[in-house]
C-alpha cells in the first residue's frame, strides 16, 4: 500500500472512533483496537513519549496491571489499563496531520450533536437520556468533553445541542459539571475552574436528599474502610465493599464502586494508583488544549460522586479528545490550543 493509502486508512480509522465514542460502546471498542493495532506499526508508534503526561500515562498502565496480581483479576487490570489506550492508539496514527486532526474535530463534533439530540428526543418522549451509550450518567459526562471543544472553538450552535443532551440525561450532579466545563473553556483556565467546581460541589451536599446523602456517606466511608486496609487489586471491590458497608448498615449492599473515583481508587489501587491517576489528570489540565482540558475538568468534579474515571464511555471521551489535539503543539489562531502555547509574534 502506498503512503497516501495508509494514510487514508488512519484517517478513516480515527473518523470511525470519533463518530463510534458517543453513539456505540461496541463499535468504541472494535475502532479503538484497529486503532491501536495500525498505530503500532506506523513510525510514529512511540509518539505518546512526546506528550507531557506520557510517562504519567504509562505508570497508570503499569500500576493497574502489576496491582491485578493482588486481586489475581489480570483481566481486570488490563481492562483498566485499556481504557487510557486512546493516548497511545491516536497520537500513532495522527503523526503531525493537522488537516485529518480538523477532519476528525468536525465530524467528531457531529457525532456528538447526534448523540445529544438522541438524548433530547429520548426525554421528550418520556424515557431516560442514554443515547447508545449503557447509562444516563455515562452519556452525561462523556458529552462533556465534546462540549468543552465546542466552547473553545467557538461553535456555539453545537455547544448548545451538547449542553441540552447533557441537562436531558437528568444527571443532577452533571449540572454543576456542565458549568465547570463552560467556565473553563470561557475563561481558559481548567484548574480554576476545578477547584470552582469542587467547592461548589461540596456546598452542595447540604442541600442534598437526606436518605441520597446517607446512603453516599455508607459509600464513601466504607471505601474509605476499605482503602485502610491496603490496596484489594482491580475486579476485588465487590467483595471487600459487603463487609465494610454491613458493618456501617447492616443490610446495605451497593457493590459496585465507591461513587466517588479518588475513593475508588485508593481502595483498589492504594497510593500509588491514586498518585498515578491524579498526576496524568492534572498533566492534562496544566498542558492539554483547552477544549478537552475544559471538559476533563467537568467530568473531574463529576468524580466526587461517581467512578468516572473508571467509566469506559466517559474516560475513553476523555483521553480520546485529549489525545487529539496533544500537549506539545502549537496551533496559531486555534482556540483549542494548548494553555502554554505562545501567541504569534
């Protein structure tokens, strides 16, 4: 095959993910791997190394599968692991194309609107927002990264449609993660925005339904119990949780994740994995353009009450946008561009 083709088939690859992320977990999945497999044996394979949370990156891979042998759920660990495969797979097959990189935005942003107006016709007739993804709440937070591109850019139409799928999804927690997201991509300052958010997030609780905040203190203080006892490995959750939320309630049983993705991950992971995860979300914060950093600080307030983080739908959004547009460019008059990117002379 000749250069041109190859390249055709990259582009076409990265234009199925970015159309597949809101609408199919399935076709996520299938797109993503052919990704992967075609960025590998592309020369620019290694290119996460040049990215500014490429080792942090990394070290959460490794963390997820060595701590596996804790749990002896390796394929849980590498089902963890995967989730941050977009950083590797998309910087691979992109290389330095800035005109496939427009060509997946747009279309990418399409999907999106798709999967928003989906979402929106799903309540209006009655039913929960989901769009093609498994949950309400996935759809929500996943919308948000999108949403954050669209701001920096400047597509306020698409922002809107975006903004209505995620209110249609009736995630009250992403509410507040849907101001975060436009007030970073507004003011272009993700962190300030965070810790906006976080704050308001928090004032918040009082004002919650007593059994809600009953019930989410068994589980953030039976996470908390657990992570006491040292890191249980990925897959080991469910069983550590029955004990630790019986003795704070007896009869309680949720034994899905923590709702709340530090807290999660302290208890699956200990301070390593807490400390690997934290350092690649902050990288991504600090140098990642500002559409997906916007959105990354939405979907991270989200974390104080849901395991996002280890919510396929939204983190694969996440690191996907993120990956995109990378931390080590430059893009003259792009709204989108990186934090520290220098204006033209």
């Amino acid at each position: 095959m000749s250069a041109a083709g190859h390249a055709r088939v990259g582009k076409a690859l990265l234009v199925a993910l970015f159309v597949a992320l809101p609408l199919s977990t399935a076709a996520q999945e299938l797109t993503l791997a052919l990704a992967l497999l075609y960025g590998l044996t592309q020369p620019t394979r290694a290119r996460l190394g040049r990215e500014p949370w490429g080792r942090a990156a990394l070290a959460a891979a490794v963390v997820w599968i060595l701590l596996a042998m804790m749990s002896g759920n390796l394929h849980e660990g590498l089902g963890h692991a995967w989730l941050l495969a977009p950083l590797v797979a998309i910087p691979a097959v992109l290389g330095d194309d800035d005109a496939a990189r427009a060509r997946v935005e747009r279309i990418g942003l399409l999907a999106a609107g798709v999967a928003a107006a989906w979402a929106i016709g799903q309540r209006a007739l009655g039913g929960v927002g989901t769009a093609g993804l498994s949950h309400h709440l996935s759809l929500a937070y996943a919308l948000l990264v999108p949403l954050g591109v669209a701001m920096a850019t400047r597509r306020w139409g698409t922002a809107a449609v975006l903004a209505a799928g995620v209110l249609a999804t009736g995630s009250e927690g992403a509410v507040v993660a849907l101001g975060v997201t436009a007030t970073a991509a507004l003011s272009r300052r993700p962190l300030p925005a965070l810790a906006i958010g976080t704050a308001t997030m928090l004032a918040l609780l009082w004002l919650a339904d007593a059994n809600e905040l009953h019930e989410r203190a068994i589980l953030w203080t039976g996470g908390l119990t657990i992570a006491g006892g040292g890191a249980v490995g990925p897959g080991a959750y469910a069983a550590a949780s029955g004990p630790a939320y019986d003795a704070l309630s007896p009869g309680f049983w949720f034994p899905n994740h923590a709702h709340d993705s530090a807290i999660q991950l302290l208890a699956v992971l200990g301070p390593a994995g807490l400390v690997a995860m934290l350092g690649l979300a902050l990288l991504a914060l600090r140098h990642g353009a500002v559409g997906p950093a916007a959105g990354l600080a939405g979907v991270l307030v989200g974390a104080l009450t849901q395991d996002v983080l280890g919510d396929l739908e939204v983190a694969r959004a996440a690191w996907a946008w993120l990956a995109l547009y990378g931390g080590t460019r430059a893009i003259s008059g792009n709204p989108a561009a990186p934090l520290d990117t220098d204006p033209p002379c």
